[in-house]
C-alpha cells in the first residue's frame, strides 16, 4: 500500500510539472510582440527602427513607450517573462542599483548596446533673444546655492539672466526642464551643472575637502520656480517654447532638428550645437545614447534579435541611415563595427562595467 500511494504521489507530481511546463509553454507564446519602454530622447530612434522591423517582415511592428530613462529601467528590471520589457530606451548608462535591481529580480543577462550619440541643448523660440551662455553660467542661474562674491555658499539670488552676467538679456530666468526620473536630467547634472561648478574656485576647493558637500551643491536645482519640470514628454516642452519666447528649454538635439523652423539653439562655451560639432566633441553638451535588452527574451519573445540586428545595422546606424535623418548623430565608423559585433553576439553587460 505504501508503495502505492508513493507511487501515485509520484505520478501527480509527474502530471503536475508537464501541466506546468504546458502552461509555461502557453504564456511565452502569448506574447508574440517585442515591447520597449524607457527614454523619451530615445524613443523616436526606436519608433523607427521598430517602423521598419515591421515592414521587413521580420516579425510584428514592437510596442514602444516613453516612460522616461529611470521609469523604463524600473520595468525592465522588475523581472523576466511576458510581463516585463524586452527591451529599455536610455538617454545614460545604466546605474549600479538599477543593475542590481535586476539581477535582484532576475534579470542576470543584459545587453548593452550604444546606438548613437546625442547633443542635450538649451533651446529657445526664434523670436526669442538670444542666449550664448557658458556652463558656469547655467550653474549660477539654476543651482540651489551659489557662491556669493565671498566664496560663501547663498539661496540663488538671480531673477534674471543679466543678474548672471551683465552681458546676458534682462529677461526672467525660466528654463522648462525634465523632471528626476529623466535620464536626460542626470546628463544635464553631469554635463552642466557639475562642470559649472567647477568654474568656482571655492567650489573647487570644496570638492578637494568634502566631495559629498560638492556633490550637493551640483546635484541640487533650484524650487523657487526658475526651473519647471515640464514631464517625460520633450515635445511638451517644444510647444512651450513655442508660447513663451523667453523661456529656454532643455532637450536632446534631435528635438531641435525636429523643430528647427520654430527653435534656436543657445551656443555653449561659443559652439553651436550640430552634428558635426556633437560628433566631434566640440559641443560640450555631447551624451551616448543606450538601448539594453534582456538577453533571457531573446528565443521566447519572436524576433528581438533580429529586431537587435535591425538597430545595429548600416542602413539605421550609420552616418547616411535612417536614424541620422531623424537626428541622432552616428557613431565613428570602427566604433559602430564594434558595437553592432557585441549586439549581434548578445554579449552580456559585466558588473565591474557598471559604475
């Protein structure tokens, strides 16, 4: 009797895990379209490309999201199967705690793929008086505390941009921004706002003796309403530039190249923003732009590699493809080849390479 009885408990068990492994079946057939989230600077790159997967017959047109950089790494990491992005938009590198996030939930193969570099700029409407500002001077007009002419860290007095430097339009200082979630508002804290800071000589000296104090200082925007988080949506910010023309914007290039008939862009450190200045580095608002794809989809979910090759291809990424006419610069020949060998390896992002 007590072989029986083992043995029946045996047999459901049995039943139970092919029941299961049918039902697991089932559900990652129950998907059969890629889906992307993260970076609204990323995401008309994406559209494109994922238009043009579509058209291929590759498989079915993806889903693409703008859910912001921070917001599309907090999905994408939550977890592997049908429920969870195949696929992240990011307008910077992954963090350190995202990617432990996602080893956390079980997300141990992600892929890391540069697709392009973009210019983040400070835009305007053409009627709009025009700015030509320095790093240093964006600093003074939007950080939290400044040095006054003492050194001493004070609450920003300055209303207007003359109030920065008397060279500047006397106009109120109003710069429509994206919010903390934005991989775009890391860019801006790192591109600008900490090289701004190093314009100061106390500012200097204070990252030399307490780092974490300077740190704040670059980190911290303004709340007394010159900076307005104007949402994940950058076309949003297009629109209010368009309304006001002495408020100035703060976007990816390609928004501007979009909009180029109704914008301006200020020059920074007295260079322009274009694609050529952007490429070469000239521009010192020049970012990388990411998309990263779990690796565990990839056989389970139909086509994303080849929706991965289709992104890293000639005819998208370089110079003269199609995502240069929507505005992304192309990366240099030989870094692009590189590039486009690991994605289409699949090779898997290391954690020493995550800072």
């Amino acid at each position: 009797m007590e072989i029986s009885v083992n043995s029946r408990i045996l047999s459901l068990a049995t039943a139970a895990a092919v029941a299961g492994t049918i039902a697991s079946a089932g559900a990652a057939s129950a998907r059969d379209q890629i889906r992307v989230v993260g970076s609204s600077t990323v995401y008309p790159f994406t559209t494109a490309v994922a238009e043009q997967f579509g058209k291929s017959g590759g498989g079915k047109t993806p889903v693409v999201e703008s859910t912001g950089t921070g917001g599309g790494f907090k999905l994408f990491c939550a977890g592997v199967g049908i429920g969870h992005p195949d696929v992240s938009n990011a307008s910077r590198a992954i963090k350190k705690g995202e990617f432990e996030d996602c080893k956390k939930n079980g997300v141990t193969d992600v892929v890391e793929i540069k697709v392009g570099i973009d210019g983040l700029v400070i835009a305007q409407s053409k009627s709009g008086p025009a700015l030509a500002l320095t790093r240093k001077q964006v600093f003074q007009a939007l950080a939290e505390m400044v040095p006054d002419k003492d050194g001493k860290l004070v609450a920003n007095p300055n209303k207007t941009w003359a109030d920065v430097d008397a060279s500047l339009p006397a106009v109120k200082i109003e710069v429509l921004g994206p919010p903390p979630t934005s991989g775009t508002r890391d860019s801006f804290h790192e591109l600008y706002m900490e090289k701004g800071a190093e314009g100061f000589d106390s500012l200097k000296e204070l990252r030399k003796t307490d780092v974490k104090a300077f740190d704040k200082v670059w980190k911290s925007i303004r709340k007394d309403g010159a900076y307005v988080e104007a949402g994940e949506n950058d076309n949003v910010i297009v629109q209010k530039l368009e309304a006001n023309k002495n408020a100035v914007g703060i976007f990816g290039f390609s928004f501007l190249e979009e909009n180029i008939s109704k914008l301006k862009g200020a020059k920074i450190e007295g260079v322009e923003p274009d694609f050529d200045t952007i490429a070469s580095g000239k521009f010192k608002g020049a970012r990388p732009l990411f998309i990263y794809v779990k690796k565990q989809h990839v056989g389970v979910i139909p086509g994303l590699d080849k929706f991965v090759a289709e992104y890293v291809s000639d005819k998208a990424m370089s110079k003269d493809g199609y995502l240069a006419r929507k505005g992304l610069v192309a990366l240099p020949k030989e870094e692009a080849a590189k590039v486009a060998e690991a994605a289409k390896a699949m090779k898997s992002l290391s954690a020493d390479l995550v800072n």
